[in-house]
C-alpha cells in the first residue's frame, strides 16, 4: 500500500475532515480514504481502448469502410532434414 502526506492544507478543511470522520466513526485518515475511493471511483471497470475511441469519434458520424474477401491460406512451408 502506498501512503501520501499533505502539506498546506487548510486548517477549516482539516476540522471539517475532522468532524465528517467523527460522524461516520472513523479516523480522519480513513475518512479520506473514503473520500478518494468515492471519488476516484473504486471498482469501476476501466474503459478498453476501443470503447474510448468509438466514444470519441461517434459524434462525427463514423467511418462505412470495405473488408477485403478473405484468402485461402498459403500451404505451411515443410522443412526437410538432410
């Protein structure tokens, strides 16, 4: 586990941390893991590279493009042993 220190944080932000932690029953450390949990959202699948690009194209109205026929496969190449 990986852990991060926070310089210059405001001192209202840490009593309001302080006071949310309290109310929830948690240290102030765990409340904001599960602040950033929250927010980074924890779990959430990860978008594949494909999904990201046709999201990112789909509002210019796409691409119809043609797909060559298939050929017969070559024969394997045979290797003799002299």
């Amino acid at each position: 586990m990986a852990s991060i220190t926070i310089r210059n944080l405001e001192d209202d932000v840490k009593q309001r941390l302080r006071v949310r932690a309290a109310q929830h029953g948690h240290s102030m450390e765990e409340e904001a893991r599960e602040i950033l949990r929250r927010e980074l959202g924890e779990g959430a699948p990860a978008r594949n590279l494909a999904a990201a690009i046709r999201a990112r194209i789909a509002p210019l109205g796409g691409v119809d493009l043609a797909i060559p026929a298939r050929e017969p496969m070559r024969e394997p190449p045979r290797f003799v042993q002299e």
